[in-house]
C-alpha cells in the first residue's frame, strides 16, 4: 500500500513542482548599469556618472583600448545626459579624474567599470531637473541619488542613498526588476547644506556574482589549469543537473506531457536528447550573434522572444495532445501509446529552448582565452546534466504510470487533466514573455 501510495505522490509532485517562471534566466551578465550623483551648489552643479557595464557587454568592446572605451562613454554621456538649470539646458563639462578599470567578472571574463566627474558652473539655480538616457533599451540598474550641495537648501524627487554602493553590490531583485530611474527633480533654496529627499531602496544586498551559478567559475578554473579535467566535467554535469532544478526547464511540461500522452521510458529518454541538443544549439547561436551581429540586435533582446516562442510551442502542445484525448473519448477508441516523432522534438526543444546566460559566458570566455575547445565540451557536458535532471523526471513519472493503479474514473481523466496542466503552463509562459517583445 505504502509504494503505490508514494509513487502517485512522485507524479503528483511531478506534475506541480517548479512551475515556469519569468525569471528563469537572470540577464545579469548582459547589463549595463548606471548612476548619477547630483550634487547642487550656490555656483555650480556636479554630477558623478558611475557605470558599471557587466561582461558581455564588456566582451564585445575587447577590441578597444582602455582610452577608446573611455571615449566612447564620454561620448555617450555627452549625447544623453541632460542637465536643465530654471528650464533651459545647460552643458555639463567632463572634470579631471575619470577613471576606467576591468574588475574579475564571470568565466575569466572581465567586467568594465567607468566614473566620470562633470560639473556645470551656475549662478544661483532655483530649479534644477536631471534626465539620464544613456543606453536606452539596455537591461540593467539605472538611479539617480542627491548629494548636499554648498551654499543651497535643496528638496529632491530623488533618494539621498545608494543600496548599490556605487554600483558594486545590488539588492535582492536587482536582476528580476532592476531600480530604473533616469529623472531627477530639484527645487533649491539658499541656506547651509541641507537635502531634503525621499527614503531609498531598503532592500538588502546581494552578491557579486550575476552569472546565475557556478558553472562559469567551474569553467574559469578549468581553463587556469588548477584541477583535472575530469573533475571539472563532472562539476559542470552536476551544475547542468541542478540549474534543471531551477524555475522554467520545463519540468512540469515534461511530466505533464508524459503523462498526457502515455510516454516510456525510451519516449523520456528521447525527451532528455532533444533538450541537450536545443539547449547547446541555442548556446552557440547566441554566441554566434554576440560575436557577430550586436550591432544589429542586442543579444539580450532575444531572450523574451524566446520565452514567447516556448510558451507558444507548449500552448500548441497541450492543445494537441488535449484534442486527441477528447476525440478518442468520443470514440471510446484509446491508443497504449500517443507520443510521435514530431511531439517528443517539439516538446523537447521548448523545454531546451532558452539557453543559460552563464552557459553563454562559459562560451564567450573560451573564445577570449583561446579555450575553444576546452568551453564547448563543458557547455555540451553542462547541457547533457541538465537534460539528465528531466530524463530522469521522466522516468519517474513513467514507472509510476505502470505501478500505480487508479480508479478507472481517474485513469480516464488523468490523461486529459495533463494536457491542460501542459495549456495551462505555456500559457503562463506566453502571458509573461507578451509584455517584454511588445
């Protein structure tokens, strides 16, 4: 009694656990972040740009030197940052001391962090208004925070704190719904250093790692010589195996599908190829357009289109298997088996579909340190783990098909329940991803 009773709760589980989220693949490593420090005066105004630009972004200007990457966010600041004094604009001058330099990011890979003091000279402002729209479209944390001034009284729009500490550390839901503010708004009286300004971000601060896992750091330490191989192989299988874990591999659809469709074992085990080589060819397609065609798309303008292709796929999926199940109960005529070549690829590949953004920087990272090889073997190992995880879900879910015994009511329905769970989850999928391409 007590192992038909567990497996049905292994099914159950199965078909509920981790459902897709909208964050499934943080885009951390494609961000540029930026931040403002406005600082009002009796004679003049100063503003502190801080980007710290992560490291994809930062692969793709690996061409550049340290003074022409300068240059180009000099220039950039210089088109979109608008400083207005009682309603005109007024030009925002570079001062002495900008700094450039590439902290250890991800992979090997190196991240760009740029400070560039402006200052604007003034005579008494009485409003004073700061529009940053430097990198539009870009993912990332985006504030502007007020600092006293000499000789002024100042009211801001704006917090007066900084949760990042200069963009060095961000707050729990820095990735999932970064800060975006690129207006500021100040009213500025004589007086003696006062700021007046609303309470900022409480949020606690996370860690310096935006890739999303260690599978990057496993590649990083491969590729320095600091271990076996072998070992390294292993550890990125066991990354593969728990990044499936995470929200949105499709684990739901998967069982669900299955279930739906009366799978086997070689059905699952077709499932977890299909993953593996979607989720690889997705890896190197997106390398391919950040190496080659960024200046035509911005790779990380792919990923919601993505999601939507996935929950469009998954939606016609369940639809497909739902019919089928519908029309052979008015026919009273049931099929042992109703899995097709066709259906095991197409839910294979949505699962599979969205590639990991640390898979991607593995990538990028090998080209950078001539580890060609040595990357493209750890992502397809990284991939075979996380097709693994969902073969191995599969198979659960098919043995338990076969030892479980369900009321016929039930044995009757459960088909058709998974299919709409399979709707149901694409539909999520779709909802989510609709407001990010439109």
């Amino acid at each position: 009694m007590r192992r038909p009773a567990l497996l049905f709760a292994l099914v159950a589980a199965a078909l509920v656990v981790a459902a897709p989220s909208a964050s499934a693949h943080p885009l951390g490593n494609f961000s540029i972040n930026h931040l403002d420090r406005l600082k009002v005066s009796s004679d003049r105004v100063d503003v502190v740009y801080i980007l710290d630009q992560a490291e994809i972004p930062t692969f793709q200007e690996r061409g550049f030197s340290s003074a022409q990457v300068l240059t180009r966010k000099r220039a950039e600041v210089s088109r979109r940052l608008e400083l207005r004094v009682d309603g005109r604009v007024v030009p925002l001058a570079f001062a002495p001391g900008a700094q450039i330099s590439y902290p250890p990011g991800q992979g090997g890979l190196k991240l760009t962090r740029v400070v560039l003091p402006l200052t604007a000279r003034v005579a008494h402002p009485r409003v004073v208004s700061l529009r940053d729209g430097t990198f539009p479209g870009r993912v990332g944390w985006k504030a502007i925070v007020a600092q006293p001034g000499s000789g002024t009284n100042v009211h801001s729009n704006v917090a007066a704190s900084d949760p990042t500490n200069g963009l060095r550390s961000y707050p729990k839901s820095s990735l999932s719904s970064p800060l975006d503010v690129r207006d500021a708004a100040l009213s500025v009286k004589p007086g003696d250093g006062q700021l007046t300004a609303p309470r900022g971000d409480g949020r606690v601060a996370t860690t310096h790692n935006r890739s999303g896992d260690g599978f990057a750091g496993v590649f990083a330490d491969a590729a320095a010589g600091k271990g076996v191989l072998v070992f390294f192989l292993l550890a990125a299988f066991g990354w593969g195996a728990v990044h499936a874990l995470s929200p949105g591999h499709g684990k739901t659809m998967v069982a669900a599908y299955l279930v739906g469709t009366r799978g086997t074992a070689r059905h699952a085990v077709a499932l977890g190829a299909t993953v593996t080589v979607t989720h690889t060819i997705g890896v190197f397609a997106l390398g391919v357009v950040t190496l080659l065609l960024s200046a035509l798309i911005l790779p990380e303008q792919l990923y919601p289109w993505l999601n939507l292709v996935s929950g469009l796929m998954v939606v016609v999926i369940g639809a497909t298997v739902l019919r089928k199940r519908v029309h052979q109960h008015h026919d009273h005529h049931h099929h042992h088996h109703d899995l097709t070549t066709k259906g095991v690829v197409a839910m294979g590949a949505s699962a599979g579909l969205i590639p990991c953004p640390s898979a991607l920087v593995v990538l990028l990272g090998a080209v950078a340190q001539h580890q060609v090889a040595l990357g493209l073997l750890m992502i397809v190992v990284f991939s075979l783990g996380l097709a693994g995880t969902l073969t191995a879900l599969g198979l659960i879910v098919v043995y338990a098909q076969g030892h479980v015994h369900f009321s016929s009511r039930l044995a009757t329905a459960l088909p058709a329940i998974s299919a709409l769970v399979i709707v149901s989850a694409g539909l999520v999928l779709t909802v989510q991803a609709v407001p990010k391409v439109v």
